[in-house]
C-alpha cells in the first residue's frame, strides 16, 4: 500500500532584534526584512503548503524598535506574514502590560505555553495553535525561557514554569489534548536555547507525536539539525541574515515524518528579491529616526569589538570604565548582555550607541565586603557561563580574575594590584535589571548588601550617563588588558 505523503515546506526566524535594514558587505547587500520578505513570498509562490514561523525575540536591538517600543516592530512584522510567532524573553522588555498591547496589535497569532498569572494559572497567551495547510493540521506549541521570569521578577504575579521537565510535562498535556482531533505534524516554537531544546527533546514521549523543534535564544547556528529522541532541533542563528527552511514529507497515515531535508538561505540580493511595500514602510520609519539618531558622539582610531559575551571584550572595557569613572565607583560591573553588537565605531552616532546598548535602565550603587565580592566572581564563573546560558560581566579598570575552567579554580582576584581584601567594603555600580537579580546573579543578597550601607541610585538612565561621556572625550579607545584570565 503506497505511503499516504504531503509536502510541508517550514520556513523558520529567530531572534531578529530589530534587524530590518540591510547592509553592504562584500558589495552585496545582506540581510534585511525587505529581502527576508520577498524570499519567503517567493517560497510561497514555488510551494503550496508553506508556514512561516519565527521562534521569540522579534524586539530590541535597533532604534526603529526602541524609538516606538516596539510597535513599529509589529507593523513591520505585519507586512512579513508570519504564520505563528512565539514569545521570547526581549518581548517582555518593554512591560508585561505592553507586550498585552502589542499583541493586540499583531495580525497573526502569538502562542506561549508557559506564562501564566501566579494566583489564578491563567495564562497570558494562546498556549498553541492548529494551522491547517494542503489538508494537514499542523499542532505549534510555544514554550519560553526561564529569562522571563528573571526580567518579571519586579512583577510577581507573572511567572513561567520554572525548568524543562515541568514545561515537558505541559507539553504532554497539550499533545494529549489535541492527538484526538488527527493532527498530522507537531512542532514545538521554543525560546529556551538549543542545549535546553535537546534537553526538552530527551523528556517527550514519543506518543505525544512531537515532530520538530524550532528554538531561538541562544543564537545557535547550524550545519544540520540535531536529532535527540528522533527529533531534529534546529536554530537559524540571529538576525535576517539567513532563513531556516526544512521541506518534510509528512506521512499523514501515520502522523509522523517520513524524510526531509533542512538548511539554512542567505538572505541576499542573489537568492532574494526586495518586497517593495516593506521597503517603503522602512523608508519612512528610518527617515523619522536618522534625524534624532543620526548625530555623532564621539570616534574611536578603529572598531571595537565585542564577539562574545562570556569573555572580556574591548568594547566591555570602554563600558565599564565609563560606567566606573562617571560614578565614582570602586568597582562597575556591566553586564555583557546588554551589549547587543559585536562591533562599534569608528564613528559613533547616538543611533550606534542605542542599537549597541539598548536597555535604558538605572544604575545602583552597591556595597560588597570582598568576601561577598569573591562569592560573587564566583556565580559569574559558574559552568553554565561558558555556554552562555548566564548573565556574564566586563569588569571596569583595576580588576583581574584568573580563573581555571577545567579545575573550576579561583587562582587570584585582585583589585588595583593588591588582593581582594575579605573585610574591605567596595562600592559597586551595576545596572538595574542586575540589581532585582542580585542572589541569582551574584549569589548576593539585599539583606546582606543592605547591612554594608545604603543602596543608592546612580542615576536613572545608564545609557544618558554613558552618552554624556562620549560627547565630552572626542577620542576614546579600549584594549584587551586581561581583566578576566580565563585558562582551559
């Protein structure tokens, strides 16, 4: 008896951060949600049954997106067509109540399992959502990050389930719930990291009839899927500069998949063409923005960079001594995360310094014994940072940390030459969001910081005191000095 087969082409983004503009490299232009449209437009045209999903974080990392708080993001996404958007941690960025807002906003359905109000288990979105395509009903699940729970922790009626297994088990519950309404193909839209994923995937039974996982968060990029529990995970890296697109043959007798193949499109002007309407949406929204956002603070004598966020970088240097000289601190501790790009400069707009550095927040001063200082370096150093799945720091002028990786060894910590005095009390500036996390960041607690003396706030706007430098020093640079001393 032949096999029962229909094709399904999955076209899938993540972590797009407000990359809407194109850019030239090599004298093509790259990237882009103009030509990222007009790829997935002509996909639809040469195929018949074609989703379009994007896997959380559609918002932050561009001026377009923080000058309208994100509801240019969605009017751009609206002319995209996604088929089915999950949440990611940076869609909370702008409050809970917002986010509310710009769903209603959105033309397309946003689906999330896992975020719920505490005191009632009401949850704030669609847990999943049937699509039905060439006569097959496709089952999206959206699962979140545990980072949503850190960015809510101010809030605390929201909450998420807290690990993989307890958000497994959900997922469970909704394939039990819909396997009786014949669903063809099940896929998971997560947002919690391609390690995470395989770790979700090894807990699934496989009578749920899960098929597929599409992730974001950890800006993963691949070669080819990988395949846990006889399900392929697949991540398409960050930005518009590439598209994943698997092409399945469902068995639609049996539920499952019965091949396929999966790789990632160059989204440039070769393999795409523009889309004319989103283009000019984006003409109008960059001529609003370059005006305010097009004037120079300051130049560098090159590009700094910052490639990772879990080592010292030259721009984390620049960042963290503006931070430490503009407060008066002992000590400044920026969080690598909330550095967005891996480059800057030479010419700095305020445009560059806002995509570079987009979370507004207030700064507090802290003070640390540097016993609790050394409890502290050693939560950042934790195993999970080499994977990059925690909050990492750049360290401001005068500390050194060498660290073993394999032995997981403190071999010296030292502030100004000198070693960490246990009873010294050190003044640390740290950013806001950092602030409310302070025991799950650094092991810290209020109680104990508190008894060392007051809290202050630094100021209300990080990024205004880090402008304010950069227009008054013309010329700045930063070098890699060993600040972190990482050995294998």
């Amino acid at each position: 008896m032949a096999k029962a087969l229909k094709k399904l082409t999955l076209l899938h983004s993540n972590d797009l951060h407000g990359d809407f503009l194109a850019e030239e490299v090599d004298h093509e232009l790259v990237g882009g949600v103009s030509m990222l449209s007009g790829y997935i437009n002509k996909v639809r045209q040469e195929e018949k049954n074609v989703i379009y999903a994007i896997a959380g974080d559609m918002f932050r990392g561009s001026v377009i997106d923080s000058e309208y708080k994100g509801i240019s993001t969605i009017e751009i996404m609206n002319l995209l067509g996604p088929d089915i958007v999950t949440i990611g941690n940076h869609e909370i960025d702008y409050g809970v109540p917002h986010l509310l807002f710009i769903e209603k906003c959105a033309k397309f359905p946003i689906i999330n399992a896992n975020f719920y109000v505490r005191t009632t288990g009401t949850r704030l979105f669609q847990p999943c959502k049937v699509l039905k395509v060439g006569g097959m009903k496709i089952l999206f699940i959206g699962i979140i990050t545990q980072q949503v729970v850190d960015a809510a922790r101010s809030d605390e009626l929201i909450g998420t389930f807290l690990d993989v297994a307890e958000a497994a088990k959900e997922v469970g519950k909704i394939c039990n719930a819909y396997n009786a309404t014949d669903i063809d193909f099940t896929v998971l839209l997560t947002h919690i990291g391609h390690e995470e994923d395989k770790e979700l995937a090894a807990l699934l039974d496989p009578s749920w009839g899960v098929d597929v996982i599409i992730g974001g968060h950890s800006h993963t990029f691949l070669d080819e899927p990988a395949v846990v529990n006889g399900i392929p995970i697949v991540q398409a890296g960050t930005g518009t500069d590439q598209i994943g697109r698997f092409d399945i043959w469902v068995d639609t007798d049996r539920n499952c998949i019965d091949h396929f193949t999966w790789t990632t499109i160059p989204i440039d002007d070769e393999h795409c063409p523009k889309d004319e309407a989103l283009e000019q949406l984006l003409t109008q929204y960059k001529g609003s923005t370059d005006q305010k956002y097009g004037r120079v603070l300051c130049r560098f004598p090159r590009k700094l960079t910052h490639p990772e966020r879990n080592q010292e970088t030259e721009v984390g240097n620049l960042f963290a001594d503006i931070l430490m000289e503009s407060y008066g601190v002992d000590i400044a501790l920026c969080g690598s995360g909330s550095l967005r790009h891996e480059q800057f400069g030479p010419i700095v707009t305020y445009g560059d310094l806002c995509e570079m550095f987009p979370y507004d927040d207030a700064s507090y001063q802290i003070k640390l014994t540097g016993a609790q200082l050394e409890r502290a370096i050693r939560r950042i150093l934790r195993d999970e940072a080499w994977a990059g799945h925690t909050e990492f720091y750049q360290l401001s002028r005068g500390m050194h940390v060498k660290y073993c990786k394999s032995t997981r060894e403190l071999l010296e910590l030292t502030f100004q030459g000198e070693p960490i005095d246990p009873n010294r009390i050190y003044s640390v500036c740290i950013q806001k969001f950092h602030f409310v996390n302070t025991y799950d960041f650094l092991r810290v607690t209020p109680e104990e910081f508190e008894a060392n003396g007051a809290v202050r706030v630094l100021s209300t706007s990080c990024r205004d005191v880090v402008e304010e430098y950069m227009v008054s020093h013309s010329f700045l640079d930063a070098h890699l000095e060993g600040r972190w001393e990482l050995l294998d």
